[in-house]
C-alpha cells in the first residue's frame, strides 16, 4: 500500500524560494559595500582608455567613408540629369547598382510625403532636377538654396527622365 509521506508543515517551495532570492540580495550588497571605491587615478585612466578606443572608432569609420568615397563614381548633378534625359536605359546601365558621389548646386530642400529630407540639385532644367533623399536630417536643415554640395548616394532610379538618388550622406558642403 503506497501510502503519501505527508509534506512538513509551514515549508513550501515559495518560501524557499524567497529566502534564496533574499540570500542572493544579501550577499550582492555585502560585495557593494565591501568592493574599494575606483582612485581618480583609476577614474582618469579609465576615461582616457574610453576615449582613445572612440577616438581609434571614428578614425575607423572615417577611413570606411574615405573609402566610400574613393571607390564611388563622380558625377555632376547637371551631367546625371542630362544622361537621365537623353536616354533613361543607358543612364540606368551606366549609373544604376553604383555608388554616386554626385557634386552641385543646391536648388532646393523640402520633405516627401513621409516628411524624410529631399535635396533638390542642379539639373538639366527646372523641371528635371536631380532630387536626393538624404538619411540626416540635421544636415538637410543646414543647407540653402546655392550651396554647393557633394553627397554619397547607394543607388540612383528615375521618375519622369529625372534622377532620384536614395540612401545619400552629405560629404561636403
């Protein structure tokens, strides 16, 4: 006959759990108390190694874009839209898949439908003008009408004969 041991009284695995948990607590403050307080020493090395592996960070991510840079095509607003205008096929074939580093005048700065940052730049007319959507906001806030520009574009595509650039970063301004 199997007979159930009767449980002991008053201990349940929610309280066991309980007392671990506060056990546990307990001994992370012991170690915080305990733990030596860092010198200014230590601070003021601890600071400058943080800021020379940013420093070696950024000087990485400038090379990257000097890189970008350099391997990009360059092109002038003016020549993208005349290329766009005179035949949309080989424009395409010549400019399309590439990274552009495309230089101009700016014509213009407003908000697409989704209110994202759009550069207008020198084209071929009026009416066919180079249009950038541009990933910085800040960037695109800073420009004028006539400033001249370089910005690095991942892809280029056309709506009516006119050259759309997306995914730009301002390069110089």
């Amino acid at each position: 006959m199997n007979e159930i041991p009767e449980t002991k009284k008053g201990r349940s695995w929610a309280k066991i759990g309980c007392l671990g948990l506060l056990g546990l607590f307990a001994l992370l403050v012991l170690i915080v108390a305990i733990a030596p307080e860092p010198t200014p020493e230590q601070l003021a090395e601890r600071e400058a190694k943080k800021d020379a592996e940013e420093a070696e960070e950024a000087k990485q991510r400038l090379a990257e874009a000097q890189q970008k840079v350099d391997e990009a095509l360059s092109v002038s607003s003016r020549d993208l839209a005349a290329a766009y205008e005179a035949n949309e096929v080989r424009a395409q074939q010549q400019f399309g898949g590439k990274t552009l580093l495309v230089s101009g005048r700016v014509t213009g700065v407003t908000l697409d439908f989704a209110d994202n940052p759009v550069v207008q730049m020198d084209g071929v007319n009026q009416f066919l003008a180079v249009q950038a959507d541009l990933n910085d906001d800040d960037a695109a806030a800073a420009l004028n009408k006539g400033d001249k520009i370089s910005i690095l574009c991942e892809k280029v595509t056309e709506v009516i004969s006119a050259p759309v650039l997306s995914d730009c970063e301002l390069v110089e301004r």
